[in-house]
C-alpha cells in the first residue's frame, strides 16, 4: 500500500471513530477495486461501509452476519446504509496520485437519514443564498423560480415528516424470528403453544390499534380552520401525500419476514385479532387507493394554481 491508501483509511478511520489499525488488515481485500478509482479511466466515486454484513436468509430476507463489523466496499446502489458511511469522489480527472492525494480526492459523510440532511442543507444553505441573490443574469422570471425553489424545499420536508410520521408496526423478537420458519408444519406447531401464540396475537392486537388509528385521521378541511391563511389545495395535496406514505410503508412492512411469521401463525389459530386485520387489511388498500388517486389529480391543478401561490394579479391568472 501507498500514501494514497493510507489517506483513505484514516479518513475512514477517523470518520467512524477507530483506529487505523483495525482496518489496515480488512482493506486490503478491497485493494484493487480502490487502484481502479485511482485510475483516471476507473469510478469516479467509491463508497465505504463499516457495519455488519447482510446475508440472505432461507426465507429470502437479508440477515445480520454475526454481529461483529467490518469494512466494505459498496457493490451496488441497493447496499444499505445502517449507520455512518463514507465516500470518496476524485477531483482530478488525470487520476489520483499519491503526492497530491489530498487535492485529488474528495471526501464526505453520508448518514443514513441522508433525505432529512439534504432537507437541511436545502432549506438553511441553498433556498436562502437564492433569496438574497441580487445578480440574475439573464434570468428574467426570478419570481417563478424562487417560487420552484421554494415549493421543491416543501416537498422534502413533506417527504422527511411522512417518513418520521409512518406506522412502524412492531416486530417480534429476533429469538422468535431465527427459530420458526416460515412453513405449515412449522407455523402450526408455534400456534399450537399457548404462550407463544398469545406473544404473537399480542403483536398483532397492536398492528390493529395503530392501523386504526391512521384511518381515522380526519382530512385537511376538517382539521384546518377555514381563516387559515395557508389552507387550500397545497395543505390538500400534502395531506395525501402524507398519508399515501403511510400506507405504503404499512404494505412494505408486510412483505417481510416478522411480518409474515406473525399473521401466519395468528392465522393458523384463527384467533380474534386476525378476524380484526383482515378486515383492516381490506380497508387500508381501499385507503391507499383513495389516497393515491387523490395525489394524482391534485398534482395535475399544482401547476394552474402556481400563479395564485406567487401572488400573481388576476390577468396573469386568467
């Protein structure tokens, strides 16, 4: 190894808060795919984990590895980020060399809520330097385009709100999950054990409470006071917009291995609470469809209502 892999390992070292010394030994499997970023003709940008690994599991769920970390090379735009991770782009489009190495690399953290940070940086950094920008060139509609701007900071805060906002159904323990496969036999001798069916149904007994709970939210015209100076068709649109999220969150959930091992196993036993979910399960499609259709013809007046937002005169609208 050169001063050009050095470089890389301390900052990555340095980002995760350990010693160089413990990664030293695990990069050097990733040696070559880093030579090629040096390359001028390589990526220009590579991406470093320090997490545990995933693995896919019997059933077709990605697992934990063991629980002890190790550094790795971002193989695909699928990789998820479970915890800090760190990039290196290459400024230098002759190829990194080891003498300018800090010059020619680029380097930053990505978080794993990397929408709520880009929403930060948006709307503290970037939408206020365009307000106070003076000098527009041979830009002639400055007011259309702050407007855009304005209304794109909207939409990633509406997008980080649905996100902290969704339902996260609860999930059984990973002793449970690691133990009961996803088969007949299997489901119905867990439902056959009296404590391990009343763990089960109590999950899902939640799941219905907090499903519940969402279908009952009252629309914007009900929720807003008519006087309300920002009530119309964009305080609509997020609504929708928001709750559509939700469902699709509660739909993704659903596909995965928790939650598929705890309505199979309340289902074999037919208890009460699955009678309960199934009839929620039809009423959130019906949500989510309503939801969705709704988001879609909003969307299509956004664009006509746009004069009204920027304070256009009637002529203008008309």
């Amino acid at each position: 190894m050169d001063g050009r892999h050095t470089y890389l390992i301390s900052k990555v070292a340095e980002a995760r808060g350990i010693e160089t010394t413990v990664l030293q030994p695990q990069f050097k499997p990733l040696r070559s795919k880093v030579d090629e970023f040096f390359k001028p003709t390589g990526p220009p940008c590579i991406l470093f984990f320090y997490q545990v690994p995933e693995v896919v599991g019997p059933d077709g769920e990605f697992v934990l590895q063991g629980t002890t970390p190790k550094l790795q090379l971002a193989s695909s735009e699928r990789d998820k980020i479970r915890d800090k991770a760190v990039y290196f782009y290459r400024l230098n489009p002759k190829g990194v060399t080891e003498k300018n190495v800090n010059d020619d690399v680029l380097f930053g953290e990505i978080l794993p809520d990397h929408l709520d940070t880009f929403r930060a940086v948006v709307t503290n950094v970037f939408l206020p330097c365009l307000q106070r920008q003076e000098n527009w060139g041979k830009c002639e509609d400055t007011r259309e385009y702050l407007h855009s701007a304005d209304r794109f900071a909207n939409t990633l805060n509406e997008a980080v709100n649905s996100l902290h906002e969704g339902v996260e159904l609860e999930k059984p323990e990973t002793e449970y999950v690691g133990k009961i496969p996803l088969q007949s036999a299997a489901l119905s001798k867990a439902s056959s054990d009296e404590a391990t069916l009343a763990y089960f149904d109590g999950i899902l007994g939640r799941w219905c409470k907090d499903v519940e709970r969402v279908l009952r939210e009252v629309k914007p015209s009900s929720a807003i006071p008519s006087d309300q100076d920002n009530s119309g068709p964009d305080t609509e649109l997020e609504f929708w917009r928001t709750r559509m999220a939700k469902f699709n969150s509660v739909t993704e959930q659903l596909n995965g291995k928790e939650c598929k091992l705890v309505l199979g196993i309340c289902g074999v036993a037919r208890t009460k609470n699955h009678r309960t979910w199934k009839e929620l399960d039809i009423a959130v499609t019906d949500a989510a469809n309503e939801a969705k259709d709704n988001v879609k013809y909003l969307m299509t007046l956004e664009k006509s209502m746009e004069p009204m937002y920027m304070g256009a005169d009637v002529g203008e609208i008309v």
